[in-house]
C-alpha cells in the first residue's frame, strides 16, 4: 500500500531509506527523546533500523508512521501517523491491538503548527480511508505540547497510567464522535 497525503504545507508519505539523514537528526535529538524514555540513537545505523522496522509495519500491518516533508523546503522535519500496536509486546496502559496516532519533529519546527496539522490530516486518514472504529493515543503529563495536540483534534482523556514510572495520559477517539 503506498501512502501520500497533503495538507496545506506538508506532504506525508511513506518513509523511505532516502530519509535516513532526517530520521537520525529526528532521533538522535536527546530533546526529542524528553518526553519518549530518554534513549535516543546513536548511529545511522540505528536510524536505518528504525526506518526498517516501519517499512515493516506498512507491509505486515497495513498502516505506519508517514515521512512529514516541509512543502515550502521540501525538507524531512519528522513523522506522523498512525501505528498498530499488537500484541502484549507492544501493549500501552495495559491495552493491545490497537490504532495510535502520534508524530515527532525535528526541534526546529516544534511551534509551527506541524503536530496540529498532520496529526489532523492522519485522523482524518485513518477513520475515512482506512476505516478504523478506534484511534488512541498517550503522551506524558509533562508533554504539554503533545496533550494539546491531542485534545485539540478531538481526543478525549479516558485515563492516567503510569509509563516507566511517569504519569502518562491515555486517549480516545470512536469514528462515531469524530467530527462532533
């Protein structure tokens, strides 16, 4: 399946082993570990990985994070999208096999509007292209940036857990209250 979206200044699509250099500045950034357990990457090998393991995931599980490409710059500045997590492995709060929206930028375009914007697109995506019943999503308290984000598209807080012993906030959004 090949994905490409667009919003009013940028283009998600599949990520592809050409954004190695933008995904290793993208995980590599300890400020963009802050709020994700404080294990950034180290080498490009590592980022290649990651890349790998979600060109995985479109394969095996028909959806993955998107490559968020700056139109004006034609610049990687980080990804967003949705993400199946099965099974126990994967499992957040205690739940498995579910749709998670998320995104992470590049610091330099935190504050832009970029996290609002995809995040909007890849909602919309996932409930009217792909279908989905339920689309969750967590993010630390301390993450005031990403809660925002969250609320903001019409997620609704359901409930507070704890992750690697932070406070964490859980989500939900049904298709039949998207929109409402």
């Amino acid at each position: 399946m090949k994905f490409y979206l667009e919003t009013e200044r940028l283009i998600l699509r599949e990520i592809k082993e050409t954004d190695l250099d933008g995904i290793f500045a993208l995980d590599a950034n300890p400020k963009v570990h802050l709020y994700l357990g404080n294990r950034p990457i180290s080498s490009k090998k590592q980022a290649l990985e990651n890349i790998q393991f979600i060109q995985e995931q479109y394969r095996k599980r028909g959806i993955g994070r998107f490559a968020c490409i700056e139109k004006a710059t034609g610049e990687f500045i980080g990804w967003s999208g949705l993400k199946f997590n099965k099974g126990e492995k994967e499992a957040v709060n205690g739940i498995q096999n579910f749709i998670d929206i998320g995104y992470r930028f590049i610091p330099k375009y935190w504050k832009k509007g970029y996290g609002f914007e995809s995040a909007t697109a890849c909602l919309e995506f996932g409930f009217n292209q792909m279908n989905y019943n339920i689309i969750n999503a967590a993010a630390l308290e301390g993450n005031i940036g990403s809660n925002k984000i969250l609320t903001k598209i019409g997620l609704q807080l359901v409930s507070k857990f704890s992750y690697e012993d932070v406070k964490a906030n859980w989500y939900e959004l049904k298709k039949e209250d998207y929109g409402n």
